[in-house]
C-alpha cells in the first residue's frame, strides 16, 4: 500500500515531522474471462437513463425482473469472453516512490498546520488515510437529491440546490445516524442545471445559479452530520450528446473534452472554482476525497493504454473517446485539484475488469464498481492483491445495497473488511431500485466503530 506522506511543522517545538507510509509486496494478478461490451454493461445494476420529468435517473425495469435480466445478459457475455493478458501487471500498477515504514505511523494528509504527530487508536490495516486516521472508507452513494442539480439548482424544474432544500438536511441527517460516515455526492453528471453558465457556443463560463452556496452548505451539513464527502465532479453521462429535455439544453462534454483550449476553459472555469470553494471553508476537511469522474469506461472506445485490460466497448448512446483522450482530461483535472485541494483523488471505475486503466494517474487510492454481472468473473471474494492491484488502497465504491446475487450485503462487506480492503460504498440512498439499506449498514458499522469512522 502507498500513502501520501506529510509533514506537520511546529513553531516551537519541532521543525518537521515525517509520517511513514506502508507499502506491502507485490503479488501476481489472476486470470480470468469476463463479459464485454454491450452484453457486460446491459447487466451492469443500476440503469442510466435520465428521467426528464424530475431530473433524476431511474432504472428501466423493477426489481422483479432484475433476475431474468441478468440471466440472460449473462448468457450473452458468455459467448463474448475473451482472457485478459495479465503479463504487465506487476508494471502497470508500481510506483517509484514507494517508502517502506511502520505501519503504526499514519501521514498527515490534509492536515491544516496542526502540530503533532500523527496518532490513530485503531489504524485499519489497507484502509485509507485521512487526517492520520487509517479507516475502512464506510458509508454510501447518496448520489444525489435532484440529478445533476444538487449543485446550482434547475430553475426551469423547479429543482432546488442544496443550499435551498431542507429535505437534504434531513436526507443527511438520516444516513448519518444509521452509520454513514463517507457520502459518495455526483456535483455535475451531466450540465442539464443552473450549476455552470455557458456560452452560446457552449464553453463554460464559469459556476452559476447557486453553485457556490450550495457547495458551501454541503460542508455546513457534512460537519453538522460528522460526515465526509467524495465529491463526484462528473460521470460518463457527461458524454451524451447534446439535447433539449423539456425546456432546457444539457450540452456534452466531448467536444471540451477533445479541445486543448476549452479542455483548459472548462479547468479553469469550473473545476478550479469547485476546488477553491471547498478550500476556503472552514469545513473544507470535510471532503476527504475528489472522485473524477464517474465510470469513465463507458465513454471509451478502442485498445486499452496498458497491457492487462481488455478492449473498452463504449455504450452507444454516448459520444466516446479514446482511452488516451480520456486519461489527458482526467489527468488535466487531476492536476488543478492537486494545486486547489488537500484532499485525496481518485477515480470511480466501473470494474476491476478495467483495473489497469487509470494506474498512471496521480490518486491516492483505487476505486471499483461491482454489480453481478462483475461479480461473475471477478468475483468479490477475491483479495486487492489476487488482483494485482497492491501498490495503494482499494475502494469498492459502489456495489448493491442489498448485495449481489446469493451474496448479502454483510458478507460482502465483511469479506472486504476482512481481505485487505480499503472501504465500501453501497449504492445508493436516492435509488429507488437499491434503497440504501441503511439498517443493514447500520449494523456493520456498530460491529466495526472505531475503524469505520474517521
């Protein structure tokens, strides 16, 4: 495991205080088959389809027909596996500046001029450090109250930002006391809202409506709530193309994506403005970590970068790109967020299937997503390390909250808990599919309560 490591300074007594990091050995990657293309991502859990009407995303069929669904978009990946060449992945995921150190000491990441050493009463060991408190990153997806309109508002809606909303509050206040300690929130999955001022090209130019109160009550709840967050800046719904939904116009991000010029426009007109909000407040260590985006691999076409991954089979309704033009962009956004931000980066990929794709990227940990039809071939039983994927902690961000097939959702998180996993995440609070299942949550997190909360 590698940790960012930090140094806290003292006036008086010390002049630098180094926290060492854990690093643990390299194991082998499996082998394995695994659906791809339309056959993997039609069995994929939740729907992406967005609700015009009430600007948020419901699933396509009910949970009745969940099963018969999943049958036979399995027997389709059947006929579509191909082997995942795991030659180059010892090569894909190490890191020169690993460290080696007691794992007792636990960095100080993100910590605002306090200084002490770092001290953690029940350091979690592969959990992810924030604050010198090595945890198991616990809680759920939220993912939002009003799709893409939590941050900015829809006026044309009527949809309320979070700044405007009381339900929010009180949506918080209800995850938090089941156990909730970290809240997966999507900020702009897609740019329906007011939350970005466009121009009539469709460059941004900056954040709009109420994007800036909203950001700043959203860490006035998290601190009020003792919540964390891992704001989600965009998803692979960012990719449709551009279109009118009932009065207002959703533009799409690829061509921003592809232009160096309005790549750049949209740094330094949104995401700086997102990541500078967050640092001035005095909350601001309330957002543990910055997730990119949202399960990039859908909007991908073509050959993976790096050996060990399959070929990306991008869903058709979306306007895909290459996975180099993908990793340029998050790369880009990535870099802003490290000059703004002191809190971790990662990215929300949608299967360990892809687990090479975004090992050259600057995060502090991985992240992956299971839904049954993963779970078929890469099973969740299995260690980080069976995966070849040892050199920084691992997140399972997202995942059924009545878990998967056969398989309920304590032991799935105990068997994470248990195998060298860095935290879970279930999906989700606002899903009318999966409905938070805070009870089973809650229940985990009185088992575990030192080592789930930060």
């Amino acid at each position: 495991m590698l940790q960012r490591c930090a140094a806290a300074h003292t006036a008086v007594l010390l002049s630098l205080v180094l926290c060492a990091c854990a690093q643990d050995d390299a194991s082998p990657a499996v082998t394995d088959s695994e659906p791809h293309g339309n056959a993997a991502r039609d069995a994929g859990g939740r729907d992406q389809a967005a609700d015009a009407s009430g600007g948020t995303r419901k699933p396509t069929r009910d949970a009745g027909a969940r099963s018969e669904r999943d049958a036979a978009a399995m027997q389709d990946a059947a006929r579509a596996i191909e082997p995942i060449d795991d030659d180059t992945s010892d090569d894909a995921l190490s890191s020169p500046d690993t460290s080696d150190a007691s794992a007792g000491e636990q960095p100080a990441r993100g910590d605002a001029g306090v200084a002490s050493a770092c001290s953690d009463s029940c350091p979690k060991q592969g959990g992810v450090d924030w604050l010198c408190h090595l945890r198991f990153m616990y809680g759920t997806n939220y993912a939002w109250h009003h799709f893409g309109s939590d941050f900015g508002g829809n006026a044309k809606w009527n949809q309320q930002g979070v700044s405007k909303n009381a339900d929010v509050e009180r949506e918080l206040g209800e995850m938090a006391a089941q156990g909730v300690n970290v809240l997966r929130w999507w900020i702009f999955p897609d740019f329906r809202g007011d939350g970005i001022r466009f121009d009539a090209q469709d460059k941004p130019l900056g954040l709009g409506g109420t994007a800036v109160a909203d950001l700043t009550r959203a860490l006035e709840l998290a601190e009020q709530h003792d919540l964390y967050l891992m704001l989600t800046l965009f998803s692979f719904d960012n990719f449709r193309p551009t279109k009118e939904m009932d009065g207002l116009r959703a533009r799409s991000i690829r061509p921003l994506v592809l232009d160096a010029a309005a790549r750049k426009g949209l740094m330094d007109t949104v995401v700086r403005p997102i990541a500078q909000t967050v640092a001035k407040s005095p909350h601001h260590q309330r957002v543990i970590a910055w997730d990119v985006i949202n399960e990039p691999e859908w909007a991908i076409t073509g050959a993976s970068k790096y050996g060990g991954d399959p070929t990306f089979d991008a869903n058709p309704e979306l306007l895909a790109i290459s996975h180099d033009q993908m990793e340029t962009f998050l790369r880009d956004v990535i870099v802003v967020l490290r000059e703004e931000s002191e809190a971790l980066v990662s990215v929300g990929s949608a299967a360990v299937k892809w687990r090479f794709a975004w090992s050259k990227l600057d995060v502090d940990f991985h992240q992956f997503h299971i839904y049954d039809w993963v779970n078929q071939y890469f099973p969740y039983s299995r260690s980080p390390s069976e995966y070849g994927v040892n050199d920084k902690p691992v997140v399972m961000g997202e995942f059924p909250s009545q878990g998967l097939m056969g398989v309920s959702y304590d032991k799935l998180v105990e068997s994470w808990y248990s195998n060298g996993y860095g935290g879970s995440l279930s999906w989700a609070y606002s899903d009318p599919m999966f409905g938070g299942n805070l009870s089973a949550l809650s229940q985990v997190a009185k088992k575990h309560a030192c080592e789930t909360r930060y």
